[in-house]
C-alpha cells in the first residue's frame, strides 16, 4: 500500500525543464561582429596573397629581363645553359605567384583562363627549362615535340605551363643518374577541342603501385624515406591534378621500364583557327617585333628595383624612360611634357592605376589620347585597366619583346586614330 502511494506521487511530479544548451545556445547567438570577422577572414587573405604576388613579381621581371638580355649576348655553351637555368626558375615561381592568389580567390579551386598562345613556343620553352636542369646536374635530357601540336591555341598557358614545370622539377631531383625527358604529342580531344598529352619521364628512384596510389593527396609522399631525403610538402602532385581537371584532362602515372617513372599530363585545348600571330600574347615565340623610333616613354613605377629593370629594358629598345612614383603626379607630368606612350603599373600607393589612366585620358588632347599600358602583377586588373583607358595590358614579369611589342601596336593604332 504504502509502495503504490509513493509511485503515484512520483507520477504526479511536474517534470523538470530542461536547461538549455550552453554550447548550443552561444554558437547561435554568435555577435554579429564576429560573423563578420569570419566572412573578412578569405578576403583578408586574398588581399594579402595579391600584394605578395606584386611583390614577388617585381624583382622576378628583373631576373627575366636580365636573363633575356643575356641570351641576346655573345655567351658560351655552358653560360648559355646557366641563363636558361635561371630563366626557367624565375618564370615557374612567376607561375606559382599567380597559382597562389588565384587558389586564395576561388578557396582552393583552380579559376582557368581562355587565353590565346602559341603551344608550340610553350612547349619548347618547358623543353628548355628541362633541358637546363637536366644539365645543370648531369643528366641526360631528351626533348620531343610532335610537329603535329596545333600553333596557336585557347586556353590557360599560365597553369598548363605550372604543372608541365613541377612535373619536370620532380623528375630531375628524384634522378641521380641516368636521364629525363619531356614528349608532347596531340592526343584525341571532345567537340571542338584537341587533346595533348605531355609525358614526363626519368630514370630515377621509381615508384610502385602502393606509392603511387597516395601521390594525388594533398600533404602526401610516397613514403617517409622519400620526404625525409628530398623535402618537400607534398602538395605538388595534388596541385597538378586539380590543374589538370580544370584544363579539361587528368594525369596519370606508371612506372618505366628499366626503372624510374612517367607522368603523363592530358589537357584539351581550342585551337584558334585563322588567325594572326600578332593575335598571340606578345612574348611567345614568334617574329621580331618591326623596329621602330626612339620613343619617349612616362613610366609609373614606385618600386626602385622595377625602375632599374624597366629603363634597362627600355634602354635596350632604343627608348628614353622618366619616371614618377605616384599615380596623382602622371597626368600632370604628362600635360607638361612630350611624351610618346605611358608604362602604367596598377598598384600605386596612392591613388591606383585605374584612377591614374583615368585622369590622363581626362586631358585635352594630344596628350588624353597618349598610348597607356598597364603593367600588374595580377592578370585580373586587365579588364579594369583596358575600362579604364589602357590600350595595352602586360602581366609581370616583363619580358622585353612583349614590352616593344606592346609599344610598338599602341603607338600605331593611336598614330591611326589621329
């Protein structure tokens, strides 16, 4: 009896509430001004990795311009090779600069490009690259381009040209001995579009089936030995990859007979049908740029380093640079003197490329209608630049062909406008 009392009373007990959950509760009441801290965060970063890219690119179109200037020298074989060595190291880390803020603005995706370029010049220029850092150690190189590679092509040499180079940077410092070498031949591609197929092979410490299944992870090697002696994070091949999807191909590795490894990168490309060289990007292999009269060139430039390196590309073209480090002090220098065309850089400390051209083509003509080129580190500032004013676009670093090139078309069509 007395059992059956005690149940009934604990049945008529009210329940308990429950207490809210303390974590739960301060993650959905999180202040708004820590949401939008978070939301700052990408953005911050992607400012950040631009600026680097800048940076990075200024004293990068110093080394390539050099190294240009040098190839046109009286050089020997082996200082020749040593030019080419260098040239090929600062244009991958050129590559990479452009990699890394283009991974920051699309978090991690790869963001391709339609560019048109010459295949063919890319092609034999990554040949180079191999060739000088095969001999720069050693080794052995052989360079085989199908005569059947279309010329000229639509699509993202930037990151066709990043992966080919982290390829063939792998295959040189994982052979001590022995050889390496680089094919390029058409491969079978969708509607509209042509595939290629580079192979990158060596004869170096070799890969087996287990390794290469974690090549493609990101923070991965094929094993501890491996990382321990040659370094490396292990993004490389990961990167390669995602590259390669995004150009519309894949990557695939095998083994070699005889020992070592080779990787094979797809990509499809458009191939641009009648059209003009001078189509091309100014700075691939090609013709000549036609001479032309001295010029009198207004550079905007702020970075000491990059004045040093653009007078002497200048100097080297026959033309006259002066220089200001300010974008407000470019219109007003150009309405008091005679200048021939502008060298503008995008990123000014103070009032910025875009506002500079701005105010220039604000003046009376002559001098609002002088022939602009923007220079940036950053290829995305090109459609503002030309919005803006520019007749001509140029992505650091450099190179004094595209320079004369660039020049050399800007004064002609504004010669025409007149």
């Amino acid at each position: 009896m007395m059992a059956a009392k005690v149940r009934s009373k604990r049945k008529m007990r009210t329940p308990k509430k429950r207490r809210p959950n303390k974590r739960v509760s301060k993650v959905a009441a999180k202040p708004p001004r820590k949401r939008a801290a978070a939301k700052a965060v990408p953005r911050v970063i992607e400012a950040a990795l631009a600026s680097f890219a800048h940076e990075v690119r200024t004293p990068l179109t110093g080394i390539l311009a050099i190294s240009n200037l040098l190839a046109t020298s009286d050089l020997g074989e082996r200082e020749r090779r040593w030019v080419d060595t260098i040239k090929a190291g600062a244009e991958h880390l050129a590559s990479l600069a452009t990699l890394f803020v283009d991974a920051a603005r699309s978090h991690g995706a790869p963001a391709g490009r339609q560019d048109l370029f010459d295949l063919r010049a890319l092609a034999r220029s990554v040949g180079d690259s191999l060739a000088g850092r095969a001999a720069a150690k050693g080794l052995q190189c052989r360079v085989e381009l199908s005569e059947k590679l279309p010329a000229l092509v639509v699509g993202d040499p930037v990151r066709l040209r990043a992966a080919l180079e982290n390829l063939i940077d792998n295959a040189v410092k994982f052979t001590d001995q022995g050889g390496v070498a680089l094919t390029a031949t058409p491969a079978r591609g969708t509607s509209g579009k042509t595939g290629i197929a580079f192979a990158v092979s060596d004869s170096g410490i070799g890969l087996t089936l287990k390794e290469i299944e974690r090549l493609f992870r990101p923070f991965s090697q094929a094993n501890v030995s491996i990382a321990s002696r040659f370094g490396g994070a292990g993004l490389g091949l990961s990167s390669v990859k995602q590259l390669a999807r995004a150009m519309g191909g894949d990557i695939v590795v095998a083994p070699r007979k005889g020992g070592g490894t080779t990787f094979t990168l797809m990509v499809t490309l458009s191939v641009a049908k009648a059209m003009k060289a001078a189509g091309a990007p100014a700075g691939d292999a090609g013709a000549t740029p036609d001479p032309m009269p001295s010029l009198r060139v207004l550079s905007v430039e702020d970075n000491p380093f990059g004045r040093v390196v653009l007078n002497t590309i200048l100097t080297e073209l026959g033309h006259r640079a002066e220089f200001v480090g300010r974008g407000a002090a470019a219109a007003e220098r150009i309405a008091q003197g005679a200048f021939d065309a502008v060298l503008m850089d995008m990123v000014l400390p103070d009032i910025g490329g875009v506002e500079a051209i701005g105010r220039i083509r604000a003046l009376a003509p002559p001098h609002g209608r002088i022939p602009i080129i923007g220079i940036s580190g950053r290829g995305d500032d090109e459609a503002a630049a030309r919005a803006a004013g520019a007749d001509a676009f140029l992505v650091k670093p450099v190179a004094p062909r595209a320079l004369a090139t660039a020049l050399l078309e800007a004064t002609r069509r504004a010669a025409a406008a007149t």
